[in-house]
C-alpha cells in the first residue's frame, strides 16, 4: 500500500488589488449614486426600453442609447430569493450572514430594474408587490453599487 505524504496546510487571505474601468456609462451611473445618492439610466430612441445600469447600445434595437433618464428610488418587487447557504462575500472575504434576501425590483415611472438586498429577510414578510425604495449609504460613499445598503419596505 502507497503511503501518502502528509502535506502541511498554511491558510491565508490572499488579496489581488486591481482597477477596473468604468467607462462613461457606468461610471456616471456610479458618480450619481456616489455624488448625489441619485439613480440613472438611458432610453434607447427605438424601442424607448430603460437601461440599468445604463449602457452605450441598446441590446435589442442595436442603437447608440444617450438619452439620460432619472429614475426612482422607489419601486415593487418582481421577485426574489432567500439565501439560507452562508457563502463568502467577495467584496470582504467574510461570511454572509444568513439568511438574507435579495429581489429585483421594477423602479416606479418605467420600465427598469435593479436587483438588489431587502433589509427585509423573513420570507413571511416578503411578498410579490411589496413597495421598496433604496437606502444609501449616508457617509464613506465610494462610486460603488454597495453604496445602495439595500431597499427597505415601505408603506403608501
């Protein structure tokens, strides 16, 4: 029988620091959020359709799409998931906390969507409909999805 060597194992926390560029569609989404705690999109002029995030060519009409929109920080839920798996966040390398949710929600005025986390995590509470709107971040705003904490339940 063939012994197997007996390996020494040295955990660590590797970091790979690196900079991605935004271009000037997402980078503007960014800067509003950052800047003014504000949402943006475009409008393709074809088909009219919103994007979010915003981008330079409509994906269904393949058309130049500039014309920036404001957009509510305010909508319904479409859908959503409850995660009861802890899984490591990629943005601190720490667990998650479980369970947690998440939902796209349908932005009032429109046609856009963003997917986000629900303060809310009790699916008992969560529903189809419900009304949400964004909570960002108050202070150390840094240009980054994540400066949107989550979108809490609200009643109207």
């Amino acid at each position: 029988m063939e012994q197997k060597p007996n390996l020494i194992e040295k955990p660590f926390t590797l970091v790979l620091p690196c900079s991605f560029s935004t271009g000037p569609f997402m980078g503007r989404f960014l800067q509003e959020i950052k800047e003014n705690k504000r949402l943006v999109g475009n409008k393709c002029p074809q088909c009219g359709r919103t994007m979010l995030p915003p981008r330079i060519v409509c994906a269904l009409c393949h058309v130049e799409a500039g014309d920036w929109v404001e957009l509510s920080d305010k909508g319904s839920l479409v859908s959503f998931d409850i995660v009861y798996i802890p899984t490591i966040n990629p943005m601190t390398g720490k667990i998650r906390e479980v369970p947690y949710a998440t939902g796209n929600i349908l932005l009032d005025g429109g046609d856009a969507t963003i997917w986000h986390f629900l303060e809310e995590k009790d699916p008992a509470k969560i529903r189809v409909g419900m009304r949400l709107q964004a909570v960002f971040r108050e202070e150390g705003r840094v240009g980054d999805i994540t400066d949107i904490v989550h979108f809490r339940t609200i009643e109207e």
